[in-house]
C-alpha cells in the first residue's frame, strides 16, 4: 500500500529508511503547485539490498541407522535475500569433536535442501549439539538455536563396552527436540 511522503520543494533528493531487506519498491513522483496536483512520474521497481538472514527454524535430528541422524530445519522467517546454502554444525559434547556440512543447490536443482545426513555418529551419554545457518551475498547468517540430543533420551542409548567397537542402538527410528544437556 502507498505510504506518502511529503518533500520540501528545496529537496531534489530523499532517503527513504525503515524498508525491508531484499524487497521491491517503487517510488511515484508527484508534484504540486499553486495550480493543484501534476502528473505522476513512476519510476522503475527497485529492490533494497540483501542483508543476512534470521536463524533457520525447527531444527530436528532424526536417528535412521545405529550411527546414522538426520538433522532438518525450516527455512528463517527473514531470509534477507537469496539464501546460497546452510552450514550445518554437529559437536560432540565430550571431546569437542566437531563435524561441519555446508548443504546448497544440487547441480540441475531448483530448490534448496534443508536435510542433511551425517553418519558414523556414536551414540554416547554426553550427547551432541547441532546448529544451522543460512548464507546470502550479504552474509552468514544468525545461528539457529542450539538444539542438544542424545543425553537428553537415555532409553535409546546403549553404554558402550570396553572394546572399541560400539554396540548398534535398535533400528527403530526416533526425533529429538531442543533440551538443555544434563548438569553433573
């Protein structure tokens, strides 16, 4: 909808703030005289710059395998522009092991994944804390909330023997959501 300005005849130029990143605009130009209201001027459509964009939403982590998870999210309420990719991060509590996949276009591909697999993941009772966020041309973009699993749903862990060789966790599926890890 229209939002007018009125401009001082001694301006012949404004700054328009308050707009929203990457979105299009256009600007109308009309004058007034003593004589009343002159024609309006229309110019070309412009879009604001890309700026970066508002952590990823809903992030989840779905356990497939014994070592293999999912991790998914939803898009950021604010993309800013044209997200280029997601950077996923997955760290293991104990050792501060950390496993990064960045996630963008596939080649012939339109659209934008937002689900990555990450395998050879040891189920331990310390846990793992994942975190996504997206990129633009302006930027990285504001880290997802943190979200913990693992420690949190101790029915599905299995405690591991002495050996080296870890026990396989039942193949049943299962979702973690956001918790705190537990304090000793």
């Amino acid at each position: 909808s229209p939002h007018p300005i009125t401009v001082p005849k001694s301006l012949n130029t404004l700054t328009i703030d308050g707009l929203e990143h990457f979105t299009a605009y256009t600007v109308t130009v009309v004058t007034y005289n003593e004589g009343g209201q002159g024609p309006a001027t229309a110019f070309d459509t412009v879009t604001t710059l890309e700026s970066v964009p508002s952590k990823p939403l809903g992030v989840m982590v779905t356990t497939i395998t014994a070592q293999d998870i999912v991790v998914s999210w939803s898009p950021p309420l604010h993309p800013n522009g044209l997200i280029l990719d997601y950077t996923v991060t997955l760290v293991a509590i104990a050792t501060g092991q950390e496993t990064m996949r960045v996630v963008g276009v596939a080649e012939g591909e339109q659209d934008l994944p937002s689900l990555v697999q990450f395998g050879g993941v040891r189920h331990t009772l310390e846990g793992y804390v994942v975190t996504v966020y997206g990129r633009t041309g302006a930027g990285m973009g504001e880290v997802s909330d943190p979200l913990y699993f693992g420690a949190a749903d101790t029915s599905t862990l299995t405690p591991q023997p002495p050996s080296s060789q870890p026990t396989p966790l039942p193949s049943s599926s299962s979702s973690s959501s956001s918790s705190p890890p537990p304090t000793p």
